[in-house]
C-alpha cells in the first residue's frame, strides 16, 4: 500500500491500530484494532460510529482490548501500556 495516497488522519489510524495489536500481543493488525483506532481518535469517523449507538463502552463489550483504552493517547500516535489488564 503506498501510504503517500493516505490522508495524514488515515496514516495516524493505521499507525494506531497497529500499535493497539502489538500491545495486545497480536502479530497482525485485525479489524477490530482499525475500528478501535477509528473509534479512539477524535474524528468524523469516530462520530459517525458514536451516532449508530457504538460508544467506547459498547465497543469494549463486543471487543475488548487487554488495555486501558484511557490510557491510549491518540495525539502523538502512542499507546501507554500502564493501563494494561
């Protein structure tokens, strides 16, 4: 994929979701750890699954991530893993 196609928000979210699945010890990044980056960052996107009733808490029941989604600081693109379950 060449990622000089991507928006900077689209290369911020994949770089997240990306990080989420090494966090979570998973060797490839699934789509639960894109849909999470979407829901975690403060985006059109992440309004659009708020409005269809997919709220963090909703989220994490469905697909729970082994950290502390608070602890996730999506402005510099890092995940601190001190809220890890």
């Amino acid at each position: 994929m060449n990622h000089r196609t991507l928006t900077r928000e689209a290369q911020r979210s994949l770089n997240l979701a990306a990080n989420l699945a090494v966090i979570n010890g998973s060797r490839f990044v699934e789509p639960f750890h894109l849909l999470w980056a979407l829901r975690l960052e403060k985006s059109l996107a992440a309004e659009i699954l708020t409005g269809h009733g997919l709220t963090r808490n909703r989220l994490a029941e469905f697909l729970p991530l082994h950290i502390n989604a608070e602890e996730i600081s999506t402005e510099s693109d890092t995940v601190s893993e001190t809220g890890a379950d």
